[in-house]
C-alpha cells in the first residue's frame, strides 16, 4: 500500500477515460498514449473505421474512376456495399480494442520503447503469412466459404469493385482477417504506436486495392490488379502485401498486360 501511495506522489496526477496516470513506468506510459489516442479520437477504433469509409467515398470519387477509365458501379451495388461495410465495421473495431485494452494492463508483446526496424519487418511477415493462410482457408474451406467468405465475392467483376467493397464482409470474415494483428501482438514484440499505424495503413491498403483497376504498377506488390484477379477468379491472390506467399503457394497469378485498359 505504502509503495502505491509513493508512485502516485511520484506521478503528473491527471485522471484518464483509461482510469491511469502518467507515470514513468512503462506499462502506465502505454496508458497515457492509448488514452491520448482516445483523446484524439473519441470511439477509437471504431472512428478509424469511419474515417477509413469516408477515405474510400474520397477515393472513389476522385481516384477510382479516372485511373482505371470503366463504368462505375451502379448505385445499388454502392449501397450494399456501405450497408455491409456498416455492419461489420464493429467487428473490425472488437480485436484491435480488445487487444489495447490487454495492452494497457501489460498483457501484450506490444511497448513503448524505441521502435526496432527488425522486429516492424518481421511483424509484417508473419502478418502476411497469416493473411495468406486464413484468406486461403476461407476460399478452399467449402463450408467457411460459403457461410462466411461468399458475402464479400457477391462482386465477381472488375466494374462492381468499389473501395466501399473493401468493408463489405461478413461480420465473421472480418474477425478472422483482421485476427493476425491480434494474435500477433499477443506473442511478438512491436512498438504501440507503429502497431496503430500498420492497423490504419492496412485500411487504407484495403481500399485501394479494391478499385478494380488492372495495371501491375510494382510487380512484386500485390495491388489493385491482383486483387481484381482475385476477384474474378477467385483462386487465385490471396495473399496481403506482396506477392511472396502466394508464389510459394503456387497460387500467384499475375496481371498480364495486354488486360489493361
């Protein structure tokens, strides 16, 4: 008790919405950034969700329709798209949340210390392989495709892809793709912060590579074009960054071209 008392009259005494204080020690330092970034964004995830909605209503009126020259979807598709996009943004927001809620309390691999460019790689690489397993098992998996993973191929063409595709999951879909940052963080040590931002970076990511567009900018990059492919022959590109997983699984499939408009 007397050792508890010392380190509150050792802190900046200031009540967080955490219910911490900024201390020295490591652990109430990750609470103070965690209840900065609350500070900042009121509801947390699931603002940066919101945000990222209104990144892809950004880019598809500026972005999509000029570079890859087609029609657009039409305005039902648009629609069921955001609807799904809605519904399952709560269960994009329940993983990440739970995991910073753990990390405050010092139950993660996650730190606020200084940022190691080896452990950010090797953080990445198992997160692609993670991707490139589950994304491969809800395609090849009868039952998970068909009661999870279809919702999100009802649009089998490169003119029904839209950015607002890249939320149109089922709510189960998007607990097990965004899985990899969880579970990861419970056993590999990364920074706090650039956790965070590979977290946004990667619903940027998505939404950019959903605008149907068919030329291979970076060949080793699994963008747009591939993800297209993905979509109209869904066997194929499964993978998350780059291209390496899926050429190790014999699943690649590259954009010719002589496909690009």
């Amino acid at each position: 008790m007397g050792t508890y008392s010392h380190r509150l009259a050792n802190c900046n005494y200031r009540p967080l919405r955490t219910r911490q204080y900024i201390c020295p020690q490591p652990r109430t330092r990750m609470a103070a950034i965690l209840a900065l970034k609350r500070a900042l964004v009121p509801w947390s995830n699931p603002s940066a969700y919101a945000t990222n909605l209104w990144l892809c209503l950004c880019e598809y009126a500026l972005v999509n329709a000029a570079l890859t020259r087609r029609r657009r979807p039409a305005r039902p598709v648009l629609i069921k798209q955001v609807r799904a996009s809605l519904v399952a943004a709560p269960a994009y927001a329940l993983l990440p949340t739970a995991v910073e809620w753990l990390a405050a309390r010092g139950a993660t691999r996650l730190h606020t210390g200084a940022p190691g460019l080896f452990e950010t790689l090797a953080f990445l690489s198992a997160v692609e392989v993670l991707v490139y397993c589950i994304h491969r098992a809800l395609h090849e998996v009868p039952w998970l495709y068909r009661t999870i993973h279809r919702p999100h191929h009802e649009y089998k063409t490169r003119e029904q892809l839209s950015p607002f595709a890249s939320m149109a999951f089922h709510p189960l879909d998007g607990l097990a793709q965004a899985s990899p940052y969880a579970l990861l963080a419970l056993v590999m040590p990364c920074h706090l912060g650039v956790w965070e931002l590979m977290l946004f970076a990667t619903g940027v990511w998505s939404s950019s590579i959903h605008t149907g567009s068919t030329v291979a900018r970076v060949p080793w990059l699994l963008g747009a074009a591939h993800h297209t492919l993905h979509h109209t022959h869904f066997r194929c590109n499964y993978g998350y960054l780059t291209t390496a997983c899926d050429w190790a699984g014999a699943t690649l499939r590259v954009p010719g071209r002589a496909s690009a408009e």
